[in-house]
C-alpha cells in the first residue's frame, strides 16, 4: 500500500468509527461494566485498546495511536499533551540515578533545558555530542550510558545525521537509541526502520498541521514499547479525545500537505541562495547543508522548514528584518499552514560541543501561501536587513 493511502485508511477500522467516515470523539473520564466479569477482562486488557478508565484513552485515542503506529512502522504509540512532554517521557521511562545519556548538541531548546534542570537534579548525567560525529561516538560512550537522544535535521541548525551507523554503534553497547522525528513526521523518515528504537514527533506540527492542538506522540518498537507504555501511564500522560479528533483528521491530509510545503520552500531556497546578503542556505536538500549525503541517501521527501546563514549582521539588522515581514509571522512553531520566521544572531548559547562559527542565522517555515508573494515579502526586509547593519 503506498503511503499516501495508509494516512488515510490507518485509524479506520469499523470499532472506531461506528460506521462513518472519522473516528467518533469518544470523551470519557470513567468507563462502567455491566458485570463483575466484563470488569476483569477490562483490568486484564487494559493495555491493549480496551475501555479501562479514561486515562488509558478512549476508541478516538486507540484510532490515533493505531494510525500513528502504522504511519510510523511500530509496535505502538504513546499519546502526550505536547512534544515536549513526549520526549521527556520518554527519557525518563528509561533511566535512573546514575545512568548517563548523549545528547545531540543540535537538539530542540526544551530538551537540553529537561536535560539541565530535569535529570540533573535526578542524577543523571548529560554529555552533548557533535550531529555529526560518526564513528566518534564510540569515544563518548561509558559502562553507564543508557541512552543515545538523536534529533535529524537538527533543530534550527538543520544538521542531518548518520542515523544507521550512530544506532548500530549504540546497539553494539546495549543503548537505547531516540530520535526527534518531528521533521520526518513518519511520512518522510521512519526511524524506526533505521534501528532506531522510540521515535518522538511533536504531532503539534505536521500531524496536527492547523496550529490549534498540543500534542506529542512516541512509538516504540517490541522490545520497548510495553515500558514506554506502562511508565508514561503510571506519569499520568495522557491526551483529550477532541485533540485526538483534531490530530486524525491533520493526519489525512498530511501527504498533499507536505508536497506543497516542500515544493514552495525549495523554490524559496533557491531564491536565498543566489541572494547577495546570503552566506548559505541549510535546507537538508540542498547540498549546502550540512548531512545532506544522509538526507539524499535516507529521507523520502523534505517540507517546508529550514534557515539560512547571513554573511554579516547585528541585532538591530535582525529586529528591522523581522519587524519588516508581512506574511512571515513571529512565532516559536511550524508545520501549519501559515509561514513563520524566527532568528538568532548567534547560536553559541545553545550548543555545546560544536559552538556556532557562522553568522546571523534566520530560520522560516514556508506555508500554503503563494510563493511569490513570499519571496516578495522577504525580498523587501532583506533589503531593510541591509540598511540596518
């Protein structure tokens, strides 16, 4: 079955839909039995998409985890108010006092603070590595590093990763290996198929994809997926069922949704590549990014999210381009339908093993508006850009 047939068949099966199109939105804090015995096959079932008790979802909550799974080529799926409550979930399902992990330098902001403030008060040790590193992994590992955090692209600095060789590395010395797939969104990368064991996507975006529900999924192969499980429940994660609704009916347009992204955001790249003021362009297809060998070789597709590196600036060019911008919207997000624009001066605040040796970095995700006007728009605040240096 080709891809953009399973987003929207997968979720679908007659016991959640009832006989419609969509999934019903099943609400429900407390499940009742009619019996003493439709009760205890409850208690027992109650892992494997059985009315239980609210926390353990509802038909609406196991049609989304059964269409995320199969999107994602996993055993199952936990759902979670956010992406940043899925990822730190699903660290802490996995570790305790005195382990180790290694975090990709490049990772989202919200991770390495849970890292900074979250473990380390645990007791768990940090150590950030470069995306890039390759074999050199191998010299960062110790007897107590449980788990390798994978983030590809990387976030803001778009740095594609060697996910094949840092997984088969990681499984030679009994790691668990994660990865921040909310870029790949599971249509365009399956970690999963790449050795990797829990892949986590912020399905606020792309998923969801109409910037109006918070939500977090993570689906784990067989051999991790009954303690994600089991850990994130007894944490207490778990999700609405009209936000579940909300992120099914994103899911079915997901493919026709990501081929505009992509196809505008590669003609918006092109355009700031041959941009004067432009050092370079970091989208993953593009070669000037760095790991596009890894994107080419394995990713089915890219969206519509990537930065470019300014040759010179200062803060106030920064403030007057992002003041300047109509269509391009403030705003720490992406994957809807709107186009969005942060910048950094610099990076080094947020890296670790790698710095940031590069200029002013501006990040955008380009929407579902016609590309012209949005080479327009950034056409004029460059050159604002340009008399503010």
């Amino acid at each position: 079955m080709k891809k953009e047939t399973q987003i929207v068949s997968a979720g679908r099966k007659k016991a959640f839909t009832h006989g419609v199109v969509n999934p019903v939105v099943q609400r429900a804090s407390t499940i009742v039995f009619d019996t003493v015995a439709d009760m205890k096959h409850a208690v027992i079932n109650r892992a494997n998409h059985t009315l239980f008790y609210g926390r353990r979802g509802t038909t609406t909550h196991f049609a989304l985890q059964d269409a995320i799974s199969e999107l994602e080529n996993g055993a199952g799926c936990a759902l979670y108010p956010s992406g940043a409550a899925a990822i730190s979930n699903a660290i802490l399902s996995f570790v305790k006092t005195g382990d180790h992990i290694l975090m990709v330098d490049t990772a989202y902001e919200p991770t390495r603070d849970f890292c900074r403030v979250i473990l380390q008060n645990m007791g768990v040790e940090t150590t950030y590595y470069d995306p890039l590193i390759g074999e050199g992994i191998k010299a960062l590992i110790r007897p107590n590093t449980r788990i390798l955090f994978l983030e590809s692209p990387g976030s803001i600095s778009m740095e594609v990763q060697d996910v094949p060789l840092l997984a088969s590395i990681a499984h030679e010395h009994n790691m668990l290996v994660m990865l921040d797939n909310t870029y790949g969104n599971g249509f365009h990368f399956r970690p999963l198929d790449f050795g990797v064991d829990i892949s986590i996507q912020a399905a606020t975006k792309y998923i969801v994809g109409h910037s109006d529900v918070m939500m977090g999924v993570a689906v784990a192969n067989d051999k991790h997926w009954p303690q994600l499980r089991e850990n994130s429940y007894l944490m207490g994660q778990c999700t609405s069922a009209d936000d579940a609704y909300l992120a099914l009916r994103g899911l079915r347009t997901l493919a026709v949704r990501l081929q505009q992204h992509e196809k505008s955001a590669l003609k918006i790249a092109d355009w700031l590549s041959a941009h004067p003021l432009v050092d370079h362009v970091r989208h993953p297809a593009l070669p000037t990014c760095p790991g596009h060998e890894f994107f080419k070789r394995d990713f089915q597709g890219s969206n519509g999210l990537f930065s470019f590196v300014m040759k010179e600036g200062t803060q106030d060019a920064i403030n007057a381009f992002l003041d300047a911008l109509h269509h391009f919207k403030m705003g720490y997000s992406w994957g809807g339908f709107e186009s969005l624009v942060t910048a950094n001066l610099t990076l080094s605040h947020l890296r670790t093993a790698t710095g940031w040796q590069h200029g002013p970095l501006i990040r955008i995700h380009v929407g579902l508006e016609d590309t012209d006007d949005l080479i327009e728009d950034l056409a004029q605040a460059l050159t604002i850009y340009q008399q503010n240096i």
